[in-house]
C-alpha cells in the first residue's frame, strides 16, 4: 500500500505518538496558530458561512460533471501542445512517469510537494525503476527526504521535526557548519537546492486545482519552489488527483482563496501561479514539454458511492488543525500519508478497511472538522458513516469495540441494568484505580490504559449529581 | 504544436458510468452560483482607498512599499535600487519602463554609477538564466494588483522571463495605481474578458504577494527561501 506509512499495528503507533513529547507540544502549538490564523482570516471575510455555500455547489457541481470537466480540461491541454495521461492506478502513473524520464535520459528530477506523488510512492519508484535522483525542493519535505522520514501533516509535513534534529541532519548529510536557527537552516537549504533547479532535467509538481476550460494547473506556495522546478528544467510533469478541478479562472479564484485562508490564515500565500502548457514559442524559460497526469487511483469507487462528498476536499488540513484526537496522537499516527479527519475517511477508502479500519473509531464525533471545513464535508458524519459499515456489512469493528458495544448494549438496554451497571462501576473498577485514575485496565480498557490512564469512575454517579444538582446542592 | 492524450476513453467512461449515464455530457452550462461573496468584498472602493487597503496588507506580508508620483518614478527608483546594494540588476524587456520615463536611468544614470543592468533578451536564450540567476535586483512591472492580498500579477511572454522575479535576491515590481482593483475576482474576471477577446494566455500567470517565505521548521518564519528575500513595490500615481 504506497499511501501506507510504516508497518506498525495502529495502537502501538499511538502509543509512540502519545510518548513523543516534543511532537505533541510541536502539534498542539501548531494546531493553535494555525486554527487562531485561520479563524482571523475569515472573520475579516464577514460572511465566511457564505463563502462555504460557494464552496461546497462548486466542488459538488464539478464532482456531478467530473467526466465533462476532465475532457475539457485534457482537450486543451493538448491543444496548447501539453501532453495529458489518464493513469487508472498508481502503478499506471508510475510506470507513464518513469517511461518519459527514461526517454529524457533524467539524472536529476526537482519536485515541489504533491500530496498524490506520496500516494503513488513516485520518488521511490523513480530511483529505482530509472536510477535518477529526486530532490523535495519543499523545505518540509527537503527536511524529511534526507532521513527518509515521512509528512506527518499535510500542509507542515515536518511538524514533528526539532530545530536541532535539521542541523544535525545537515551535518550528516552535507558536513553542515552552521547554527540550529531557522534561518541560517534555510538559507544552507536555499544554496543547496539553487544548484539542484539550475541542473535538474525534470520538474515535478502537484496540482492545487486544474482550470478545465483553459487548460492550466494551479499550484500555491509560499517558497517559490513550484515556480523555480517547473521555470527551469526543459521538462515539466504535473500529477493531479483527478477531482482537483474548476470549471473556469473564476472558481480558481474562490477556491484558492479559501484554501489559503483555511490552510494558514493567509488571504493568499506568497506564490499562485497558474500555468499553461509548456512555454510559448518564444519564450526562454518555462518547460519546453509538459505532462499532465490525471490520477483515478481508487478515486472513482468513491464517485456515486455515500462517500462521494469527501471528494470535494481542497487539502487545506483546517479539519486536522482543529481535531483534538490529531492534537494527542499526531500525524504519523494515522499509519497514512492522510491524517487528521479527512485521512481518518479518505484512507479506508483508498487504501481499504483491512488496513484503516482503526482510524474511523479514532474520533469523538465531536463535529469540529465539519465546521471548519470550507467545502462543508459532513466529516463527522462520514466517519460514523464508515463506523456503521465496518460493524454492520463487514462485521470487524475493532475487537475492543465490539466487546465494549456488547456490553454497553446489555448495560443501557434496560433501565436497571443501567442504574446497576453505573451505580458498580466505581466499587467494580476499585482494584485497578490508583487515585482518581486507572491505570492498568483489563478487557476493552487495556488498550487505553496501555498508553494513558482512564479517569476512574465517580463515586457518585452521574444522575445522582444532576438530582442534587436540580436541588441546588451544586 | 498539438498534444496528446492517453487512456481517456476508458477513464471517461468509469466515471460517466459511476454517475450513472452512458457517456459524459457534450456540454454542461456552468450554474448561476447561489452565492456571490467574492463580489461584496471591498466594493465601491475608490482608488485612493484600494491604495491604502494595499499598503497596509504590505506591511503584513514583509514588503515594502512605496507611492510616487510619474514625475519622480526615476529618482525613486534609482534610490530604491541603491538602497538594495546596487547591480547586478535584471529587468524584463517592456516599452512601458520607456514611457514611465525610465530609459535615461537604465541606460546613463546606472551605467555611469558601475551599476550593471542587463534587459531579458530572448536573442540570446539560455544566457539570460545566467545573468538572471546573478543578479542582485530583478525588476517586472504588474498588470494587475490585487488590494486585498498585497498580490502582484506578472504574465509571462518571450520578453517577460519567468524568473526575473524569482532567481535575482531581491524583487522590485512596478505597479501603476490604475491596475489596482479589489482582490483577485476582478483578476479572474479580466482574465477570462481578455481571452474572450481572443488574447493568447500567456504560458504562466504569477499571482505574488510578497518575498518566498517558509514556517517548515518549528513553524517559525524565515522569509527569504527560493525565491527574493525581500520585496519592493512601486507604486506610480499614473492617475
């Protein structure tokens, strides 16, 4: 599974996660500011809620008309020269990928971050299958890619890294003599990679959206990076998800604008930059070849299906910025290149129950995503969604679940058993709980306990205290 | 010189089918959207209000900006380009530096102060990448200028290298007040109006609001990654 991260079972990567205590204070920093930034953005937009309606008919009518809009989009592609490949599978991508940079001889590729090229595990395949280098010119991912190490958020793919984990690793890597300050970390990451775009045969990026009736690919960045990997190197290969799309420069422009502000607060990032083809007759930079390929990938299964709606996603990552289950287990936790919520639907939907089954039951159905959602994905509603298909037609919830869903359904069944059950609970629970903790749970609480502790139960339950509470004794 | 397209077919086909009909519809009319947000924000701005939306979202993106009169475009010009340390500069290959009175400085004033100016020649080819990735100070002019976002809109042609605004340290973007409108609706409207009117879209469209910047480590924010560490707008009362 190449959007698979790791190999770890899912609890035993939450258990890693929970006991990072640097990743979890980088995390919930992170989450603030950019919820804060985010929150700031649009209230400067008076009417956000109206935004969100636009949003949501644009991706909904693109996603009704998703096989209009990808003909157009491929007809002028290639009537501005641009060549369009339609790959079924990842693997179907891959091997187009690797034929054109066999054909060009490629030594040196430049990539800016693309999500879908973590999908389809591209770098690995290409220095494998063609024997070239490919360099992440996104700082994150420039970070991440000299370790071997994985995105663990989409939009700050190195949240987990520390300051002095870069230097170290650019002194490993590239006898790097400098501080651990960002900014002198960056500017050795600038020289080397200025060297890597003037000598580069291939650029490669992702695709934000794709405008369908004028043939370009949009991608933002706040680096400069996109630009510099696509304006320098003679051939330029856009990978896009195939849902990516606007049907003119007109959703491009609402769109974008939503992204950047849902992403990081910004009312647009330093760079938009739509391109169209390759160069025009003429011109002296820009890629003299351009590829278009357009990924379906499991994506289509989704089309038509109760879950089409998480089509409409922009990746803009507000929905794990908000996530109280991302903020405690981080990114890498969700076993996915896709975390926070819309990993947590979009994973077992293409990478299959067998291997993502966990991640829908790791959620409170608190509902915060599908409020910041500037497309209004119903997330919450499609995490339940996957909950009741996992435990009704596949029959394989989480063994925990089961046996705590046995359980709660014999205690809540009858009124009795309930006042019973939650009247027992403390004096029951009494030999594992130290303090107001437990500890070391048996049964369905093992596996939390394993990690952190349960608040042991009151000893005054719950109906009781709200009587008393009614009474004013409270 | 026409493209060409693989696979599409049987592509086209799984999706039709997914969305239950045979084959993809020959034309769909984009919709009359429900909502129109895009259009009430900053309406019925002046011009003098556009420009002071724009200077103050400069001062949130870490770039400097500077109004000046036709008359004194020169002389603030030479001084911006001092003040930036000097050559070697780059600019694009445009008349419009002509009429905004410019030629004298790009071809006395500068040389005569050993400060090297090189103008984007697509005579000469791949040359230009290696003086342009030289160069201390990249100089463009925007056709569009978004208030809302600080956002410069540069549009690539033979004349206009792509990146004279992205390899030179430092970026200095002519903006004439007159191509100020509210944010990037009218931009996009534009756009589409020029096409209609058969203008040939140029190959790329940067939408650039302020200097390359990064947050990728520890999410604190360095400004100055691949593309200019710092940025310059100025802009010319041409009203």
């Amino acid at each position: 599974m190449p959007m698979k991260v790791g190999d770890e079972p899912f609890n035993n990567r939450v258990g890693e996660g929970i006991q990072n205590t640097f990743m979890r204070s980088a995390v919930s920093g992170a989450q603030d500011r950019l919820e804060k930034n985010r929150q700031l953005a649009v209230e400067e937009l008076s009417n956000w809620e109206e935004w969100r309606s636009l949003g949501e008919e644009i991706r909904q009518h693109v996603l009704a008309n998703l096989d209009y809009y990808l003909t157009q989009l491929s007809d002028q592609v290639a009537a501005r020269g641009g060549h369009v490949f339609f790959a079924a599978s990842a693997e179907d991508a891959r091997a187009y990928i690797a034929n054109v940079a066999k054909e060009k001889q490629a030594k040196k590729i430049v990539k800016s971050k693309s999500m879908v090229t973590e999908e389809i595990d591209l770098n690995h395949y290409l220095e494998k299958h063609v024997g070239c280098s490919v360099v992440e010119t996104d700082l994150g991912e420039y970070i991440l890619q000299l370790d071997d190490d994985l995105p663990s958020h989409i939009v700050a793919p190195a949240l987990h890294r520390k300051k002095e984990q870069v230097q170290e690793s650019f002194q490993r890597h590239h006898q790097y003599e400098g501080s651990e300050r960002p900014e002198e970390l960056t500017k050795h990451a600038r020289k080397m990679l200025r060297d890597d775009y003037l000598t580069a045969d291939i650029g490669i990026t992702g695709c934000n959206f794709a405008v369908a009736e004028t043939g370009s690919v949009c991608i933002v960045t706040n680096e400069g990076n996109a630009d510099l990997s696509t304006a320098l190197p003679k051939t330029q290969i856009t990978v896009m998800g195939m849902e990516r799309l606007v049907p003119t420069f007109e959703e491009l422009e609402v769109l974008v604008n939503m992204l950047t502000r849902s992403a990081v607060g910004q009312k647009l990032p330093s760079y938009v930059t739509v391109l169209s083809g390759p160069r025009q007759e003429g011109d002296v930079d820009g890629p003299e070849e351009f590829h278009l390929v357009i990924v379906d990938n499991g994506r289509s299964e989704i089309l038509g299906s109760e879950f089409q709606s998480i089509l409409q996603c922009i990746r803009c990552g507000a929905c794990a910025n908000i996530c109280p289950v991302y903020r405690h287990v981080g990114g890498h936790s969700y076993g996915s290149i896709y975390s926070g919520p819309i990993g947590a639907v979009l994973s077992p939907l293409l990478g299959g129950y067998d291997e993502y089954k966990e991640l829908p039951f790791a959620s409170t159905l608190c509902g915060a995503c599908t409020d910041v959602c500037p497309v209004k994905i119903p997330l919450h509603e499609l995490l339940h969604k996957h909950r009741q298909t996992i435990v009704e037609k596949e029959g394989r919830a989480p063994i925990s679940e089961r046996f705590l869903m046995s359980i709660f359904g014999m205690g809540s069944s009858s009124s009795g058993m309930y006042k019973f059950g939650s009247k027992v609970a403390s004096s029951a629970l009494k030999p594992l709980t130290k303090g107001d903790h437990i500890s070391k749970g048996v049964g369905p609480l093992k596996n939390w306990t394993d990690i952190r502790e349960f608040p042991a139960p009151k000893k005054e339950r719950f109906r009781d205290w709200f009587d008393n509470r009614q009474k004013g004794d409270h | 010189m026409k493209g060409t397209i693989q696979n599409r077919e049987s592509f086209i086909r799984q999706l039709s089918s997914r969305l239950q009909r045979s084959a993809a519809p020959k034309h769909v009319e984009r919709p009359q959207w429900g909502y129109t947000p895009q259009h009430k924000t900053l309406q019925n701005l002046s011009q003098d209000e556009l420009l002071a939306v724009l200077q103050k979202q400069c001062t949130r993106i870490n770039t400097n900006c500077i109004v000046t009169s036709s008359a004194d475009l020169a002389t603030t010009m030479e001084k911006v380009i001092t003040d930036n340390g000097g050559g070697p500069i780059m600019a694009w290959q445009d008349e419009r530096f002509d009429a905004y009175g410019l030629t004298s400085l790009f071809t006395q004033t500068l040389p005569e102060k050993q400060i090297e100016l090189h103008t984007w020649d697509p005579a000469v080819g791949r040359e230009n990448i290696a003086l342009v990735e030289k160069a201390n100070i990249g100089i463009t002019i925007s056709d569009i200028t978004l208030a809302e976002s600080g956002t410069a809109v540069l549009f690539s042609n033979p004349n206009h290298g792509r990146t004279v605004s992205f390899l030179p340290t430092k970026s200095i973007i002519l903006i004439p007040k007159s191509s100020i409108v509210p944010r990037m609706t009218q931009a996009a409207m534009q756009i589409r109006e020029r096409l209609q009117n058969g203008e040939t879209l140029a190959s790329c469209i940067n939408f650039i609001s302020g200097p390359s910047n990064s947050a990728d480590i520890e999410m604190i924010l360095v400004v100055g990654v691949h593309g200019p560490m710092y940025m310059t707008y100025i802009i010319i009362d041409d009203l």
